[in-house]
C-alpha cells in the first residue's frame, strides 16, 4: 500500500511539473521569471530569483499595501505642490485638489500614476523620507532580505532595487488582503476630486486584464533601466498561479498567458 501510494504521489509530481515547458522558457529573453503554483505551493520555473534588479512600478504594491493596512481609506488628501511634482505617468492632480485615499490607490496600482503613489507617501508617512524608511521595515518584515526601496513610485536609482524572490514574497503577502485584490484587478476606474469634481480617469496598463478572462491582478511596471517588469495572477477551476517577470525583452503579455494556459490547464 504504502509503494502504491508513493507511486501515486511520484506521479502526481510529476504531472504538475510536467506543466511546464522549461524549455521554452529557457529561451526567453527575460533576465528573471519565476512561476508558482499558489494551490500547491510549487515553485514551477525559476530563472535569476535572486538577482537584485530594478522593480519599476512594481514597487507601488508596496506603497498601496501600506495604505490600505493602514486602514481609513476614506480620508481625504489635499495635495500639495510636493505631490505633484513627479514625472509621468501621472494622474494630473493639481494643487489643492482634495482626493480620497482609496482613490489615490486605485490610481498608483491601476494607472500606475506617480503622483497619486506620492501622495500616498506623504500623507501616510508625512514626508516621503519617512515612508521610504516605512516601505523597508515592512520589507524586512515579510522577509525581503534583498530589497531596498529609495522611493515610492518605482523610479531607477542605485539604491532601489529587488530580487524577484522577494517580489513574490510581496505579492504572496499582499493577495491575502481582500482590499488589495479587489484594487489590483480593477481595468478601469472614474473618480473625482472632492473639493473641485474634476474627473479623473484610470485605465490599466495590464493588458491581461482585459485580454484574459482568468487573470486577477497584479501590477505592470517599466523604466528604460528596469525594462519590463510585470507580476500577473490568473486563477482557473480552482488553480491558482503567480508570475514575476523582469526585465523582459519580447512580448510579456504572450508570454504570461501562454505560462498561465500551460499550469492552469493542467
């Protein structure tokens, strides 16, 4: 009995891993990717998980994170000049537009807009120094042993940088908040600044979202240092998948969907 069901489980293994082509994925041009199996727990396919590289606006998962534990997302935020002074993507906000704290992250994950994340900096941490100081003791916290953060929107600096392990720390730490996941799959959202009712839109720059109907979130990001980064989630019957992806040179929407098509059928 005890051969026969090792044999099942010898099988099963290798079934699940089976998913996955190696192969082909061997030779992407992609400096990193990392493939989990969230229902099974099962690292699928790594390449360079623990290069330290740039994570573009890949780090504003983690300055949303921080906004939404800390809870009140129906405050509102005045902005002010520092806020606004950001490069694209932005949202466009002026000084004195007064804008809801929920709405503020909906901008950062859905549009990535650099001046909703700083807001949330601001306002959270009370200056932007702080909540970078705020960002990394949450990093050491969930275990991110190799990743610092310099700010809060994701751009390129000798001192901002992660390893691909440690994004998908982050994420796997951040899909456990029910608010996170219901921001990180939203494809487009309308909202408005209290004070003044300029309108103010957000449309994702995760094209998964609206070209595969099992994809759930969860943030796009690209810098010309960085490349293009992506952490996508697809859940199917009951399968569950996480990506991370950096730095890839081809098309990363194909190459997620077909990765997702390949362990979620399986």
């Amino acid at each position: 009995m005890i051969k026969i069901l090792a044999s099942l489980c010898l099988i099963g293994s290798v079934s699940l891993f089976a998913a996955i082509d190696k192969k082909e994925l061997n030779n992407l041009d992609v400096e990193a990717l990392l493939v989990k199996d969230m229902t099974s727990k099962q690292m699928l396919y790594a390449k360079e998980p623990f290069k330290e590289l740039h994570p573009a606006s890949l780090t504003k998962v983690m300055t949303v994170l921080l906004a939404i534990e800390q809870g009140n997302l129906n405050r509102s935020v005045t902005i002010t000049r520092e806020m606004t002074q950001v490069e694209p993507t932005i949202a466009g906000y002026k000084r004195g537009d007064v804008i809801r704290m929920e709405d503020l992250c909906k901008a950062a994950m859905i549009k990535s807009d650099n001046d909703a994340a700083k807001a949330i900096a601001i306002a959270i941490g009370g200056t932007e120094e702080h909540f970078v100081e705020m960002m990394n003791a949450k990093a050491k916290k969930i275990g991110m042993g190799h990743t610092r953060f310099a700010n809060p929107c994701g751009y390129d600096n000798k001192e901002h940088y992660s390893t691909p392990k440690d994004l998908l720390k982050m994420t796997e730490y951040a899909i456990k908040n029910k608010k996170f996941n219901e921001i990180s799959r939203i494809d487009k959202y309308t909202y408005y600044s209290l004070n003044t009712h300029r309108e103010f839109f957000a449309y994702t720059h995760n094209r998964l979202l609206t070209r595969y109907e099992y994809a759930v979130g969860v943030k796009t990001g690209y810098t010309a240092k960085a490349g293009a980064c992506l952490i996508a989630r697809a859940k199917k019957d009951g399968h569950d998948c996480v990506i991370v992806m950096m730095n890839a040179k081809g098309d990363r929407w194909k190459t997620a969907k077909n990765i997702f098509e390949q362990v979620l059928s399986s």
